[in-house]
C-alpha cells in the first residue's frame, strides 16, 4: 500500500494460553509436536520445549526430575526423550475403558454360555426345548453385547470430544444400560429353565 510505508507485522501476537496446576496445556484439539522429523524440525522442536519448560515446574515422566530450564530434548538425569504434546485436559481413557468393560463383561459372559450350550448340544444324548431357547437367547445377547461394544469403540472420538461431565454421565447410562438388559435376560432365561 503506497499510503502507508510500514507493512504490518506478519508475525502472529503472542497470547498467553491458560494452564492447569500439572502445566499442560488447557487446550482443546490434540496437536504433537515430536523431535524425529530431521534436524530442522528437531531443533524447532527443541526450542519449543525450552520455551515451554522455562516457566515451569515440569516433572520428567521416568523419574520426577524437575525439568525446569532444561535446554534439551531429553532428561538430564534418566536419559528419556522428551516430547512436547499439547492435548484437552478432559481427554480420559480411565472413562473409555469403563465404557468399555460395561459392554465387554456381557459380551463375555454370554459367550461363554453360548460355547457351553454349543457344546452341550453336540454331545448331550437328550436335547429339550428348552435348552434350544437358552442356547438362542445366550447367543442373540452376545450379538446384541458385541455390537454394543462395536459401537463403544467407533464413538471412542466423539466420546473424548465432550467435557467430563458428560463423558461420566454417559458411562453410567451405558453400564445401567448393559446391566439391566444382561439381569432381564438372566431372569428370562431362569423361568424358562
């Protein structure tokens, strides 16, 4: 612009990103920045991570050295490599994995019925109806329980998307979920026997 002799400045602003008491950073979306990609990149890396331990009280994962002021990729005391990650603080795979088993244990337990009644109808000499029922109902509540868990594992991303609130509240809707379709079908496959 001829009007006006000094371009702005390219350079971004800095702002100052909250962080929490651990000194992670209390951003949203999962970005890593790793030390393995070239020199150049390697030492970008570098100087970020100084940067960022500069100002902060950081133990090392390995051995809970304080890495404050540390000028390389890696812990002065244990050797470990280190890695500058940014990721949302309500990221928890301990929520996950309680979804999870609210659909795995389930799955297990009637498909491990549906194995005994399997091979309880190859060998038995007499066969009821009964038995056929148990047998057909133990096996559709473990297609019903597997796809339950196939669904679990494919909403893993929305999941992690939501704050923890959420992410707690739907872990209890699913294992109050699981738990009364596996006693009603518990109870069910009683009185039929």
């Amino acid at each position: 612009d001829p009007r006006n002799p000094h371009p702005p400045n390219p350079r971004p602003r800095k702002t100052n990103s909250p962080t929490t008491t651990n000194g992670t950073a209390n951003i949203r979306p999962l970005i890593t920045t790793t030390l393995r990609c070239g020199p150049s990149r390697e030492l970008s890396s570098r100087t970020l991570l100084s940067a960022f331990l500069s100002e902060r009280d950081v133990p090392c994962p390995g051995c809970a050295y304080n890495l404050r002021s540390i000028l390389m990729n890696h812990c002065p005391e244990c050797g470990m490599p280190l890695y500058l990650m940014v990721r949302g603080t309500h990221v928890s795979n301990g929520l996950q994995f309680a979804r999870l088993l609210t659909m795995a244990l389930p799955l297990g337990f009637n498909l491990i019925f549906t194995m005994i009644g399997f091979v309880g109808a190859m060998f038995a000499r007499s066969w009821r109806d009964q038995d056929w029922v148990l047998l057909v109902g133990f096996a559709f509540f473990t297609i019903l329980f597997m796809g339950g868990l196939t669904w679990v594992m494919a909403t893993t991303k929305s999941f992690h998307q939501r704050p923890r609130s959420s992410q707690f509240k739907r872990v209890i809707v699913t294992g109050l979920l699981a738990f009364s379709i596996q006693a009603s079908a518990i109870a069910l496959m009683l009185w039929l026997w």
